[in-house]
C-alpha cells in the first residue's frame, strides 16, 4: 500500500509536464486568434506573456520538485527497516518531530521568490494601469466609451464635426454622439484608450488575443488602453460570471487604419442621422 502511494504521487507530476508539452498542439493553450499561433498581439501583451511564462516555469519546477520529494519521502519510508513492533509483532508507526533548518528554508525561499516576482512584474503593472505612465498617445482622450449591462457591450462614440473629424468625447453623452452595440472599432498600430463603465452589476472587459483583461464596476469609469498590432477582428468577451446571459456578451474588437475607422464613423452617423423621410429627389420618385 506504501508503495502505491509513491507511485500514485510520483504519477501527477508526470501527467502534468506531457500535458503541458502537447497542449499546445491541441489547441489547448491560448486561442490561436488572428494570429494563428496564439502569441500575444499587442507589444504590453507580449511582455505580460513573458510574466506568465516565467511564473509558470517557477511553479512547474516547485510542483515537479515537491512531487518527487513526496514520492522519495514515501518510497524511503516505505523501506524503513528501523521500525519498532509492538507486543504482537505489529509495525509501529514511525514518528518525527520535523526538521527546523528544513522549515526555515522552506518558508524563506517561497518568501524571496514572491518578493522576486512582486518586484520584477511592477513596471508592466505600472504601464498598464498607472495613469501617469499611460503612453503619450491616449492623452488626447479616448476614442470610445464601452459600457457593459446585462448583458452586451454600449458603445458610445464622439460624432464628427464638419470636416469629418472627430469631437472630443465628453463624460456625459452628447447629442452628437454614436452608438453601436457590440462593435467596438478603435484604431490599430498606436495605443488607444477606451472609458470602461458598468450599467447593472460587475462585468469584466476581456480582450484574450491583446491580453487585456479589466473589471467593469458599476460607478466607476476606468480608462483602459491597449494597442492592436494588426489590423483586424479581435474577440470582446465578458470575463465575469454576471448573469443568466453571460455566455451572449461575445463581441469583436475592430481595429484598423485610422482612415478606414474615420469612414466607417460617417457611415454610422449618416445612418444614425437619417430620419427615414425621403430626400426632396427620391420624393418626386414615389409620386
Ligand atoms: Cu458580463
């Protein structure tokens, strides 16, 4: 029984390192996404992988490491031809009061790895959310506001003035303001900032292929930035289990040439605006 214990804890550490070698073949690591290989598609992105990457190798490693020692610790035991019997000639259990220096080392290293890792991740977590280090780019203001409710993505855009030019996006909607749902379009190849709100109760702003992941809390509005190295359809998805309908607040992230974005916005004001009267040409048509 001693011996199948060994082996049972000697088997996970194994099962764990040959998934993590083909998940990637199965298509069960990150969703490959536009970029077909599932690399991150944003250079902050790119940085955070390699965060997770360095945090995955050290547990592997703690996990394969304690695993063994549990196995070895058993398996020696297992063999212990020390043990006293009792009157009957039953084995007796075998006891120990620990190892003070193993204790000791045991706490100090986890406690210096942690302090490592808090140090070493702070500059990306600054970039990403401290908005004195938010780029040069998104001060200008943001290019949209996405407010979540039960359960899709409102989007609000500045309208254009007459040279075709976006307005400033003011905090409380303007008459002049776009609308769509569910179809975020920002610009691709520079950062852009969006405002996150929430209507109802606590969704979260995920875009997996940029890795940008942030809570929507009801009161708040949290600028948000992030930059799409290509030009093409991302994922929008809600991160946060927030209702019955959860599963529908999938939407997509446009992000194209600043051109095309500006094209696209007249198109919408010019649907936005039409009132549904024929123009005095197409009236004589009808008659
Ligand atoms: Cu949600």
């Amino acid at each position: 029984m001693k011996r199948f214990w060994c082996a049972f804890f000697m088997f996970w550490p194994i099962v764990a390192v040959i998934l993590c070698w083909i998940a990637p073949g199965q298509n069960w690591w990150f969703p490959r996404g536009p970029s077909g290989t599932g690399a991150a598609m944003s250079p902050l992105g790119e940085r955070i992988d390699d965060l997770f990457y360095m945090i995955l190798m050290i547990t592997s490693v703690t996990f394969v490491g304690t695993q063994v020692a549990l196995g070895y610790v058993l398996f020696t035991g297992a063999r212990r031809s020390d043990t006293s019997h009792d009157a009957e000639g039953a084995e007796k259990t075998w006891f120990t009061h620990g190892s003070h220096n193993l204790e000791v080392m045991w706490s100090i290293v986890p406690a210096a790895v942690l302090l490592f890792i808090a140090l070493y991740q702070m500059e990306v977590w600054a970039e990403y959310r401290v908005k004195d280090k938010f780029p040069e780019e998104v001060r200008k203001g943001p290019q949209a506001e996405v407010t979540a409710r039960q359960f899709e993505w409102r989007i609000r855009y500045p309208g254009l003035d007459e040279n075709g030019n976006p307005l400033e996006l003011m905090p409380d909607p303007q008459p002049t303001d776009l609308y769509t749902v569910n179809d975020l379009h920002l610009t691709s190849g520079e950062p852009v900032m969006i405002w996150l709100r929430s209507e109802d109760v606590q969704h979260s702003f995920f875009l997996p292929e940029l890795r940008v992941k942030q809570d929507a809390v009801p009161g708040l509005v949290i600028p948000v930035w992030f930059e799409a190295t290509k030009s093409t359809e991302y994922s929008l998805l809600c991160a946060e289990l927030c209702g019955w309908g959860h599963y529908k607040m999938k939407a997509r992230l446009v992000a194209e040439r600043e051109e095309d974005r500006l094209v696209w916005l007249q198109e919408l004001q010019a649907a936005q605006n039409d009132d549904g009267v024929p123009d005095a040409g197409d009236a004589s048509d009808d008659e």
